[in-house]
C-alpha cells in the first residue's frame, strides 16, 4: 500500500528531491536528533540541562534547534512548569516512542560493530 503525502496528493518517494518525506529523513538521520531520541527513550521525560549533560558535545544552540524541531514534528512534547526559574521538560510523544526502536537499534549496532568498522578504516586507503 502506497503512502499518498497529504499536502501533494503524490506518493510519498524519499528518492524525490521535492517530496517532503526526505526533509523528515534528513532531519531524523541527524546524529543530534537520534541522541536526543535514544536519550528520552531510555531516560523519559528530561530537563534541558539533564539532556545536555547526557549527550557530549552538543552546543547549547544544536540541542534548542534539535529540541524545537522535534517538537515541530511532533515526536517530543515540552511542558514548561511556572516556577521561579521556570522548569521545562521534553518527553517523546507516541510519535516520537515510534522511532525510538529503530534509533536505538542503529545505536547498538554501531556500539556492536565499531571496532570493524575503525579497522575497516585503518585498512582503507586515505580519503581523498
């Protein structure tokens, strides 16, 4: 069964520079957005600060522009608690737990398999 897109009225086709599915895949393939993913999913719902100390290396402003497009998307829901200082938390939505299974199977797949692909690496000619 072929997936019409809604605002085309054409087949979804990733393949199709003006199909919209390949803005979305391009945005999930992201190494930010499947860390934020993969950490939601096992740790649940998370404070900014939380999410930035558990992925190293993420800039201040990668993980807002990553937070606010996955909230555009709707796989991540953020609820902002009226404390002083305000508490803002994000939280996969349905939409969101969807992905996770395969984010998190990417993820241990190359946990599982880096060491051959570094020595695949040190074999192969330089990159050019």
């Amino acid at each position: 069964m072929q997936t019409i897109v809604e605002s085309s009225g054409l087949p979804a086709d990733c393949y199709s520079p003006k199909c919209p599915t390949r803005q979305i895949l391009d945005h999930i393939a992201g190494k930010w957005t499947v860390l934020v993913i993969d950490a939601l999913m096992h740790e649940g719902t998370m404070r900014y600060t939380d999410l930035s100390r558990r992925i190293g290396g993420v800039s201040q402003k990668m993980l807002t522009q990553t937070l606010r497009s996955l909230e555009y998307d709707g796989f991540v829901t953020r609820t902002v608690h009226p404390t002083i200082p305000p508490r803002v938390e994000y939280e996969l939505t349905d939409l969101g737990r969807s992905l996770a299974e395969p984010i998190t199977a990417l993820r241990l797949w190359t946990e599982a398999h880096i060491n051959e692909i570094e020595a695949a690496r040190r074999s192969a000619p330089a990159a050019r």
